[in-house]
C-alpha cells in the first residue's frame, strides 16, 4: 500500500500548538534549574511534567492515528513510520551535544576535559540510537544515559511504550486497556507520593529505569485509552484555556516543602491522572476561529519536537557558566537565559525546515 496513505487523516491543531507551549516551558525549566538550589525552589518548579504531558499526548495520538488502519498496516510499517518522525532530530540533537560537549567544563562535570574524543564520538554513535548508555560510560558526570543530550532518556521510554503498543496492547479490549492504565495510575501515585515527585528516570539503573517505566505507562496507555473512548465536543477558545491550564501546572510552586513532600506527590498525581487528559480532552475539543489561530497552533507544534531536541546542548554551556560564576543571580542570568530561549527556538525551526523535514521526505521515499 501507498505509505502516504497514513498520513491522511486530519490533525488536532490544539494538539500540536500545546505541545509547543510545553515544549517552551520545559526550556525555560531547564534555564531556571541551575539557579536553584534543589528541588524545592526551582522557579519553574513542575517544568519536568511536561515529559508526562508529552507521553499522554503521544499516546493520544498514536491511538488516533493508527488503532483503525492494523488491517492494512503491518508492526514493521508503524516502525519504519516512527523511526522515520524520530530518529533524525535524535541524530542532530546528540551531534550538537558533541559539538558543545568541551564547551562545558566545569567543576559540576569533573569529567569532562578528561574524556578523549574517540570516547566522546563513541557515546554519539550510541546516542544516535536511543540506546542508553551504563553509567561506567558516563562522559559527563551527571548519571545520564545520553550524556551529550540529556533530554534524550524520555525518547528512549517513547520507543518502549511504541513497542509495547505495536506488539500487543494495540489488540487490548477497552476494559483490558483500562485495568492497565488503572494499575499504572496506582504505580504512578505511589511513585509521586512516597517520592515527593516524579522527576527522574534519564540514569541507567534499577530503581532509575523503574522511574521512567511508570512516568510512560501511565500517560501513554492513558492517552490511548482517551483516543478510544472520548467523544471531543465542540469547545470555544480551547486553545487559550488550554494553555493556561498547562503553564498553571507546570509554573505551580514546588507545595509542601522539606517537611510534607507527599503533598507534592499528591498534586503531581492529581495533575498527570486527572488534570492531564482533561487538558488532552479539551484540546481534541476546541475549534479553531481565525487564521491566525491556526498559524501559531502549527507554528508551535511543528518547532516542539526540534525545539526540545536542541535547546539542551545550549543548555550544559549556560549551566557551567553559571556553575563557573558563583553567585550569579536571576537578574544577572535572565538576558542569557532569554537569549538562549529565543536562539533555541529559532534553530528549532531552522533545523526543521533545513534538516528534520526534508530528511523525513528522504526517509519516506526509501523505506515506503
């Protein structure tokens, strides 16, 4: 059958313009990380859900897009498909993080002039994959299983929700699918509450690869089980409450303190169980009214994935930086912080016209 047979159902553009939204977020994150001291006070303190968030809405739309087309699809098309949508910016973004990789040395990565460059290219061969690497293979110092880009942990949980998907739960009735997703809701609320929160999950090791295991089986399972069960309305101006819903939950202040940290486990869970698929429900819900609507709900979901593959190698430069510069305060860190946010999703889209979208066209033609 004709590959671009796949492609031909409609889009959700809500969909795609709040994973922009989140994919900003998750950069400003990472920028506002390095001038805390810790969990409790990060400023932009539950910007690590949004992984959660993209899990639930890669589960969504996987469903959406191919529960109905198993008859005429077979598991080794839906891979080549989704090798095809990830892999390139995966290759680009961890040889940026080679590129920037000596850039950061700095006390917080004792490792990092003394790792030579056939080890250093060694680590981006096996990140090119998504593969992780042990932590004996460890270039950086921080437990990271892509060490040159970071972010790359959550695309690896991806993969395995995709296989898990392709191979089995694809076939799942509506009440299988559910006692699962129940079960993986209970595991997820066990992990926020006796944790504190869920963030974790990018090291290569048992109680670490047990974190990024029950952050995907929720949301992604979830999200499949709302593409079968949801019945979308018709919402008025859905995107704007649906992104205020979004930057509501992951701009919220860390809650409980040292002192109650089930508190926090509390609302992560409430807000990954509950709140998230309502946001999903909402979004596959709202209408588009103007032209211009839609050009930013496209704009923003088309720079969403290249924008959270190359914002962290800049990232490691500004975190040593600071970590070089101790005392640096917000004041002093904001105009890098923003020159970097700006810089970022401009190469975000010029890597997705340039590189990821003409690469994806190459990929089409020799594997359709």
């Amino acid at each position: 059958m004709n590959n671009n047979s796949l492609s031909s159902k409609p889009h959700y553009p809500i969909l795609d313009g709040l994973r922009g939204v989140a994919a900003i977020i998750v950069v400003t994150f990472h920028l506002a990380e390095p001038l805390g001291t810790g969990h409790l006070d990060i400023l932009v303190n539950h910007g690590y859900l949004a992984v959660d968030f993209f899990f639930l809405l890669s589960g969504f739309v996987i469903g959406y897009a191919y529960d109905d087309r198993w008859q005429k699809m077979s598991t080794g098309t839906f891979f080549k498909r989704r090798i095809e949508r990830l892999q390139p910016m995966v290759v680009l973004g961890m040889t940026l993080g080679a590129i920037g990789f000596y850039f950061t040395d700095s006390a917080i990565w004792p490792l990092v002039h003394t790792v030579p460059i056939w080890k250093m290219l060694l680590v981006m061969l096996i990140g090119y994959t998504v593969l992780p690497v042990p932590v004996s293979m460890d270039i950086r110092g921080w437990e990271e299983m892509h060490p040159l880009n970071g972010v790359g942990w959550s695309l690896f949980f991806e993969y395995i929700a995709n296989i898990l998907y392709a191979i089995g739960i694809r076939k799942f009735s509506k009440t299988a699918l559910g006692i699962l997703v129940l079960i993986a809701a209970i595991a997820l609320a066990h992990l926020a509450i006796t944790n504190g929160d869920v963030s974790g999950g990018w090291t290569l090791n048992g109680e670490q690869v047990r974190v990024g295991i029950t952050r995907t089986m929720y949301p992604f399972f979830a999200g499949l089980l709302l593409s079968r069960i949801a019945k979308p309305a018709r919402i008025r101006n859905a995107v704007l409450w649906c992104s205020l819903l979004v930057a509501l939950v992951l701009y919220m202040p860390r809650i409980g303190g040292a002192e109650h940290l089930w508190m926090n486990g509390v609302y992560e869970s409430v807000c990954i169980i509950l709140i998230f698929p309502l946001i999903v429900y909402l979004g596959a819900s709202g209408v588009i009214h103007t032209r211009t609507e839609g050009r930013i709900c496209k704009f923003l979901g088309d720079i969403s994935y290249p924008l959270y593959l190359v914002h962290f190698p800049w990232v490691y430069i500004y975190t040593a930086w600071i970590s070089n510069h101790k005392g640096v305060t917000i004041v002093q860190a904001w105009p890098y912080a923003l020159l970097i946010l700006m810089g970022s999703i401009i190469l975000a889209y010029a890597c997705l016209k340039w590189y990821d979208e003409p690469v994806r066209r190459w990929l089409r033609k020799k594997m359709g």
